[in-house]
C-alpha cells in the first residue's frame, strides 16, 4: 500500500514540475504580449488626440460647429415639382451623417445656398457599343458655400451630373426617383468634397 502511495506521490510530483516548466515557458510571452498590445493602444490615443478631431470620412479637422443648409430654387427652364426640396433634404442629410456639425436654420458656421439651374432630357446619339437608344437627364446646381469662420474657403460653382435611360421609358414614378436619388447622390458628394473634404 505504502508503494503504491509513494509511487502516486512520485508522479503528482512529476506532473508538478512538468506544469512548472509549462508555466514558466508560456507566461513569459503572454507577458510581452500583454505589454505589446498596452503599447499599441497607448501609440493609438497620442495619434488621436495629437491631431485634433477627426471625422472618419476624409474631412480632417472641422472648424466649425453649425450648419445650415438655405432652400434651393428651381431656376430651370423645364420645372419638374419638388426635385429642389429633395436635393436640399439628401445635403443635409449627407452632411450631417459624414460629420458632428449641427444642423441650425440661421446664423450657422457653414451656409450652404444656390439653385437648380438646369434640368434636361436630351436623346443620346447611337454608338457602335449601344444598340438601344437611349435618353439623358442632365441636373446642373450653383452652389454658394460660406464659411464665417475662414472666408477662404467660400466659394460659388456649379455641379452637375446624369442619368441614362432607355428612350422607351417615361421618366415619372420610381424611375424619376431613381435617376434623382443617383444624380443627387453624386453632386452632393461633390459639393460635400469641395467645401470640407477640399478634394
């Protein structure tokens, strides 16, 4: 019985040291490890707060806390009903989910004012590589930006862009929100780039 003890005994301590060993080889590296990633998180806030406040889609540092964002007319020849208050609700929109500025209605840091100067449908000319014909709407905006904070950054341009469509299709319904929610989506980028991205 007593041999059968000591020999229990031999292996607990056998299993011991093997687990002591084990400890020792492991520990070392989760220690560098653990020190290793405190770093990194340390390097990661000094980056952050040395550089001011940033916005996480390429605007950089704002200096500016309001926005506003006046009513755009419709000053083209061909009216089409509320495509004005549509572009001026998808910039606000833009602007206020790609930064941390307030929206306000007057006295704002940013203003953003203008009117829709062009809207046309035109036909394509064929080409070898399209075979159906087709039409074009054409969207040009005179966008003035004023910034009361730094002057220099004011400016007055027009944007503009198009929409394709086959020549078959009337342009009303959910083909006329389409082509203005895609029209729309890239001049608003645009103007969104020209006043705080300075792309």
């Amino acid at each position: 019985m007593s041999k059968v003890i000591k020999s229990q005994l031999r292996k607990i301590k056998q299993y011991k040291q093997i687990n002591e060993q084990f400890n020792s080889s492991t520990v070392q590296p989760m220690k560098i490890q653990a020190k290793i990633h405190k770093f990194t998180a340390l390097l990661f806030c000094l980056i952050l707060s040395g550089c001011g406040i940033y916005n996480f889609t390429g605007t950089g540092q704002i200096d500016a806390e309001t926005f506003q964002v006046n009513y755009f007319l419709n000053n083209a020849e061909l009216v089409e009903p509320g495509i004005e208050r549509t572009f001026t609700t998808q910039l606000q929109d833009l602007i206020q989910g790609q930064t941390s500025l307030n929206l306000t209605n007057t006295n704002a840091d940013l203003v953003y004012e203008g009117e829709i100067t062009q809207y046309r449908i035109s036909p394509m000319t064929a080409t070898a590589e399209q075979t159906a014909a087709q039409n074009r709407l054409y969207i040009a905006i005179n966008v003035r930006f004023t910034n009361r904070k730094n002057p220099d950054d004011d400016f007055e341009k027009t944007f503009s862009h198009f929409y394709d469509y086959p020549a078959n299709d009337q342009l009303i319904g959910p083909r006329l929100t389409s082509a203005l929610e895609e029209i729309y989506e890239r001049i608003t980028q645009d103007v969104f780039n020209a006043s705080l991205a300075k792309w």
